[in-house]
C-alpha cells in the first residue's frame, strides 16, 4: 500500500537504455515537505532519476508514486510538477510576467487570479519589479529567480531541480542556496534536487541520496551520511578522507587495535568494530579534519599519535590542508590555521582519536 506521507516513491525502478542500464532497481521515497538531493559523479544516474520522476523519461521497469498514485504512463503535463534547469530555460521573446504565468494560462485561470499569482511569485523570490522587463534585461541570478518563480506559481506537488545553480559564480550560487531552502521551507513543497556539489548537498538537505553507478550507495540525514560512510566511495567522493586497508587486532582497554596495512595502528571504538560484520579485513575511514597535528606525541585517552613529516600545505583561507608522509603514505590533514601555521618540511605528529576510525567490513566495497 502506497504510503502518502511521501511526495514521491521509487519501487525497484529500472532504467535501460538498449543493453546499457543507466538506474539499477532504486527504491526511494521523497518525505513530504522535505528537500532531498540526489548526489554523484557526472553519468550515476541522477540526472536519469529525477527524469523519470518528471515523466521525461520512460521507466523500464518498477514503479513510480507520486501522492500514492501510480504515475508511470502519465505524462508529464499531468504530474503537477515544477522543474528548473541548469539552462533556465526562459523564452528570450516574453516578458517576466508571461514567462511566469505560461503554465497557468492552460489551466482555465481567471486573469485576475494569474496576475495575482504571478506577483505572488515575484515577490517570493524578491523580485517584485521585473514583471515587465525581458530575461536579457536580467542578470543570471535573477533570470534562475525566475525560472523558480514560474515552476512554483503553478503549486506543484512535487519541485525538481536539475543543477540549477552550477551556472552561477561562487558567491551567487551561496546566496541562492540560501534563497532556495528559504522558499522550500516558506511553500512546504517536496523539492527533489540533484547536484554533483557535496558542499550544495550537504548544506541544503533534509535528505542526502548519494549515487553511483546507477546504484544508490547510502541515503540518509546529511551529517549521518557524512560521519559514518557506508562504503569507500561515499567516504572518497564526500568530503576528503584517508582510506587504508588493515585488519582488527585485538582489545586495547576500551578500544580494539586497527592494524594498517602501512604499518600503523589505530584505535577504534565497539561500535565501529561491529560494522566490521564479523570480518577481520577492514578499511579505516579518517576524515582529514579530524586528525589533530602538533609538534609532541600526544598518544594516550584513546588517541594514537602517527610520526611524519610535511610534504604540501594547501592554504584554503580559514584552513589548511597538509599532505603529510608517515611510513611511505600519504595522508591527508585539515585544520584550521591558527597563529603559527605548520610549515613544509617540518616534523610533524598526527593524533588520530578512536571516535573518529570508521571501519568498513574488507577491503572491497
């Protein structure tokens, strides 16, 4: 039975193109008022997914729910939605006011009520006084306003955004993430956004689906995503990490001993020791910002403090990245930068708390 708390449901949906299959039995749900991206490489199968969300394009097998109904044969015209693109997708020929009101001129709306929905819109995306004006006369800023504006005047059940920002500067695109879950928040509506940017996903999502392959790879709270990867490709592609094969040796009061295949060992608490799944191979996951650096030893409280030297130093404003050698590895270090940088060259210890060793079960994903 469908469950109608969720906008939208993918059950064991399918996607082939000929002998290509570019989704693989995805089973989803898009919570209802909630804001959920689709995250991965170019060619994962994102793009693909919110497509045939939209009826764009066709599902080869399984599924699709959208409200509870089963919406595979119908068209697009039909599923209520808004979608914006990366493109914008205005016509360069109307006005602000007829690009907007052109879903609702097909749907036997009084004028009056057009003109006030469409000023509605305007004034939701802070736009109050371009209604005349053409999309050339706009900056690509405002025309993305806009092309916002005209998918959400018509009150779709579901919003999908196909990376609308990637077209933007840097400091624009960070003031339209915050424009954008502004008025998903304000308007209530299911937003599907799909995106190859982790800090756009990481910072915009009630929900994080990270895709690769065609597969999805882990779905879930942003920060649980981020904390405890499911497997090395969403440890490696969110974020920045040090991955390294090794296997689980034994207690170390409170803790248990990581031995890594570089010659290191690491500790680690229970609860990542039973994500190892009763498998001695593993894979440690240190995330780069949470590795500690000083010039002492500071083993001990479970923290294991790794010898090694500077070879990079990345600056990143606020930060730092180090690329540090220990044992014929490298390592990757963030930290913020204080009054007296680490510099290249120098001798350097790397302190690594149990808390922050994820474990994966092998060494394959």
């Amino acid at each position: 039975m469908a469950d109608t708390k969720n906008a939208v449901e993918l059950q064991n949906v399918v996607k082939r193109y000929g002998e290509f299959t570019a989704v693989k039995r995805i089973d989803l749900t898009v919570p209802d008022n909630s804001f959920v991206t689709f995250l991965g490489p170019s060619g994962c199968g994102k793009t693909t997914t919110l497509r045939m969300i939209a009826g764009l394009t066709d599902i080869t097998e399984g599924d699709l729910l959208i409200r509870g109904k089963r919406v595979n044969s119908l068209p697009i015209h039909k599923r209520n939605l808004g979608l914006v693109f990366q493109n914008y997708a205005l016509f360069p020929h109307k006005s602000i006011f007829d690009n907007i009101a052109f879903g609702l001129k097909y749907r036997k709306i009084s004028k009056s009520d057009i003109r006030d929905k469409v000023n509605r819109a305007l004034d939701l995306v802070q736009l109050p006084n371009v209604a005349e004006r053409y999309p050339s006369q706009l900056s690509g800023g405002q025309q993305q306003r806009i092309a916002l504006a005209r998918a959400i005047v018509i009150e779709p059940d579901v919003l999908l955004l196909d990376e609308p920002l990637s077209a933007l500067d840097a400091n624009l695109r960070e003031e339209m993430r915050v424009e954008l879950k502004r008025i998903q928040r304000e308007l209530g509506i299911a937003t599907v956004f799909v995106t190859h940017d982790q800090s756009e996903a990481l910072a915009m999502s009630d929900k994080l689906v990270v895709m690769n392959n065609g597969f999805v790879e882990q779905e879930g709270a942003p920060q649980d995503v981020y904390n405890n990867p499911a497997s090395a490709f969403v440890a490696d592609f969110l974020g920045h990490s040090n991955i390294i094969a090794g296997a689980l040796g034994g207690p170390d009061a409170a803790f248990t001993n990581v031995n890594l295949q570089s010659g290191e060992t690491l500790l680690t608490t229970d609860e990542q020791t039973a994500k190892a799944n009763g498998s001695k191979d593993v894979r440690a996951v240190i995330r780069a910002e949470k590795i500690g650096l000083s010039e002492q030893d500071g083993s001990g409280d479970g923290v294991i403090s790794i010898p090694g030297k500077i070879k990079t130093v990345d600056y990143l404003g606020q930060q730092a990245r180090y690329f540090v050698e220990a044992n014929g590895r490298d390592w990757q270090v963030i930290n913020p930068i204080d009054a007296r940088p680490h510099q290249e060259g120098a001798d350097i210890f790397m302190h690594i708390a149990a808390r922050n060793c994820v474990l994966l079960p092998g060494h394959q994903d």
